[in-house]
C-alpha cells in the first residue's frame, strides 16, 4: 500500500527553513491568521515556539536572545495591532544593531480593502526603524524572499527586518 505524502504548506516551508537556519526557538504569541504557521511549528520540534503574554513581550524576548547568543532572534505577531505592539523592542534593536526577524501574519489580500483593523499599512510603519520590510505575496515567493529577509539581518550592520 503507498503511502499518500500532503506537499508542505507555506508555512511549514517557513518554518523548515527556520531550523535550516538554526533557528532552536521562535518568540510569539498567536492570533487568526497565523494559525497555520503555529501548525507547522507544532510538527516541527526543533524550533520550539515560547508564549509570551503580549506581542511587545515576545519582541523584547527575540531582541534578548539576539544579544545572549549573537544569533538572529525571531518574532511571531499578527497582523495589525500585534505588529503595532512589538514597534519599541522592534525600533530598540533598530538603533542598538540587534538582528531580529519579525514574522508577521496578514489577512487574505482582496481588493477592494475590507478596512478592517488588521488590515494597515505595516511595512510603511515599520520603514523608519527596520532594514526592509518584506511582503510575501506567492507562497513560491516565501523561501526566496525569507532567505533575503534572513541575511539582511546580520548584513553589514545588523538589524530587524
């Protein structure tokens, strides 16, 4: 009898790409539009998710990390305000050159705009305080442009991207 294998989701893509990295553990704290990626973290037990109690929380975490290890730190938010919330860690990495990468979870994308609170202009918000801001719009898109994501961190002078 064959064995049927399902391909891997984007995010489990992400997340195998993670470990690749040596990611050993991911920061977060989980809403709606990320639940497929705490799915694939589920199934993969060599980066291990930590809770925290508030996106700020897990920022902070991601940016201690980095400067314990000298390692890239990894942040998990939701779209919308929970991005909003991890801005001071993520601005304090910013101006102290600690490589952090904020994963960032987004609503479907539909025109036109629905005007929904998660749904806001993240990137430009971000643009003041990060290296880049990377949008991934084809799940084919996501290894090639979280590989530029993860070497812009500790590029020249680190920082968060």
């Amino acid at each position: 009898m064959a064995v049927s294998r399902i391909a891997p989701t984007g995010a489990d893509r992400l997340v195998q790409r993670l470990r690749e990295y040596g990611v050993r553990q991911a920061f977060g704290y989980p809403g709606g539009p990320l639940t497929p990626l705490y799915d694939a973290l589920y199934r993969e037990p060599a980066v291990r998710h930590i809770l925290a109690r508030h996106e700020q929380g897990a920022a902070f975490m991601a940016d201690g990390a980095a400067r314990a290890t000298g390692q890239t730190g990894v942040c998990i938010t939701v779209c919308g305000p929970g991005a909003f919330n991890a801005a001071t860690p993520i601005a304090g990495a910013f101006s102290d050159s600690i490589p952090v990468l904020l994963i960032n979870g987004q609503v479907p994308s539909r025109e036109p705009r629905s005007g929904y609170y998660h749904e806001n202009d993240q990137l430009r918000a971000f643009a003041p305080f990060t290296k880049a801001q990377i949008r991934v719009e084809k799940v084919d898109d996501l290894v090639p442009l979280l590989d530029r994501a993860w070497q812009l961190t500790s590029q020249d002078r680190p920082g968060p991207v």
